[in-house]
C-alpha cells in the first residue's frame, strides 16, 4: 500500500494506487441498502422476479456500488499525518455495467493531482473504477474529490 503524508498529496500527480481486495455483493447487503434509502425496486430486491427480467438475477443499485467506495478503499492509501478527511465531491461519475447479486467487486484507484486549499488542507482527485469479477467493462467510473488535513 502506498504511504504519503498530507503534504505529499500535493506532489502524487498519476500515483497508482493499485486494487483492493475483491467483495462480494451478497442480497443481504442489498436489501438492507434498499432499506436504508427506500429503494425496493423488484429488480433489486426480488429474486424470483429478477430471475426472470433482463439479467437474469438481482442488482446491486449503482448508488450500492458507489457507497462502498469507502470500505474498498480504506486499504489502498495511507496517509500518515492525516487528523481528518472528507469527501469533497464526485466528477464524472458513470454505472457502466450492473452488478448481479453474488458476484464480487474490487477498487482501481489512481491519485490523479492534489493542491493546497487556503485552509491549509488539501484537495486530491482519484480515478475510481469498480471492477467486477470476470468481466471486462467497470460496473463504476468516477473521480472523486477528497479533502485531507493534517
């Protein structure tokens, strides 16, 4: 896993951070994100009529997708001298190919640029891409703003 401190965001332009680990999208997940957002649309939350719709299972919802962000990539970068971080935003975000229910997932991520903020913090962009297993096309593309602080 790459180590940088807060400062040295600012000069990891094009920095690979490699992939994580793979996880499994498993319909208990799914459901309790439907849950928590409301989204009970059949094609995510009913197996028996899933089976018979256009993928042939049920699908992790693409903001699913993007909430796990977070847990994946919590291995891929150490910052050392980080007291806070936030989300900033997110550009350029894309759900290119579904996520049927059972398969796994895993994070590519690259540091693209980072600056100083007037705030004495700093702002870095990471290319994301969402790889599902044994497929070519990402389930996810995005750039995603961070804020880090030391």
């Amino acid at each position: 896993m790459p180590t940088t401190t807060v400062a040295g965001l600012v000069d990891a332009v094009d920095l690979d951070l490699g992939t994580s680990d793979w996880l499994r999208v498993t319909q208990e997940r799914v459901d309790l994100f439907a849950d928590a957002t409301g989204d009970h649309q059949w094609i995510h939350v009913d197996p028996e009529r899933a089976a018979r719709g256009p993928f042939g299972a049920t699908l992790a919802h693409g903001y699913l997708t993007l909430s796990l962000v977070p847990e994946l990539f919590a291995g891929l970068l150490e910052v050392t001298d980080l007291s806070r971080g936030v989300n900033y935003g997110i550009e350029r975000l894309r759900f290119t190919a579904p996520v049927l229910v059972g398969s796994s997932i895993r994070l590519a991520a690259r540091v693209v640029d980072g600056r100083w903020k007037p705030d004495g913090g700093v702002e870095y962009r990471v290319a994301l891409r969402v790889e599902v297993e044994g497929t070519e096309r990402p389930a996810m593309v995005a750039e995603c703003l961070f804020l880090a602080y030391a």
